[in-house]
C-alpha cells in the first residue's frame, strides 16, 4: 500500500514539474513573428554596461524601445539594446523582423523589407 501511495505522489510530481517546465519554455523561448518600425531619431550612443552596472571596455551601445505588432496584429512593447565594438545604429524609419515571446526578443531584430511585412501589420507600424 505505501508503495502505490509513493508511486501516485512521484506521478504527481513528474506531471507538476513538467507542466511548469513547458509553461517557463512557452512563455520565455517560444516566440511569435513580430515587426517594428526603427524611430526616426537616432538614440545617444553609450558606454555598454553589464549586469552589474560596470561599463564594458570599447562597446558601445543604443538602448531602442519598440513597439512590436504580431501578425495576428496584437501589440508587445519591449526594449532592446544594440551594442558591440563597432556598433551602428539601426536605419531611421527601416522596419525590423523578430521572433517574440511573452518575455524577450527571441531572435532578431533582423531589417525587413516593407513590402513583406503584411498588410494588416503595416498599417499599424505606420500610424
């Protein structure tokens, strides 16, 4: 009997963490096709930090705040940061292509052509 009460509570357990692994799978690596449209003001370079705040020898970087539209022409507001040694700037007014799930950039931005990205999405970068 202590046996099957053991064998049902690890049963329990493997179904509860599984489902919380695939629920922090979902929402942080499982992404949705996203576009953005590039400010036409170029942000102010900076020194690149790293978690710790201390600043990373020769990077530079520019800290972008995009207003994502999915496909299904929902909205997700996210930051993202462009840096490295030799960095440059995304091109004013350009549109970029991501993957985006509930809680980062999955990959991407990548530059998009206007002409494919559909319709229903461009009308909402655009406005």
């Amino acid at each position: 009997m202590a046996k099957k009460i053991i064998l049902v509570v690890a049963l329990v357990l493997i179904v509860i963490f599984g489902y919380k692994g695939y629920e922090y799978y979902s929402t942080t690596y499982k992404g949705d096709v996203a576009y953005a449209k590039i400010p036409e003001e170029v942000p102010t370079v900076e020194n690149t930090k790293d978690d710790t705040g201390e600043v990373v020898p020769g990077s530079k970087s520019y800290k972008y705040d995009f207003n994502f539209v999915k496909e299904d022409g929902s909205t997700q507001k996210m930051d993202y940061e462009l840096s490295g040694d030799n960095v440059t700037p995304f091109k004013p007014g350009s549109y970029v292509k991501v993957s985006l799930s509930k809680k980062r950039i999955v990959t991407g931005p990548n530059d998009v052509s206007k002409s494919d990205i559909p319709k229903n999405v461009l009308e909402k970068l655009d406005k």
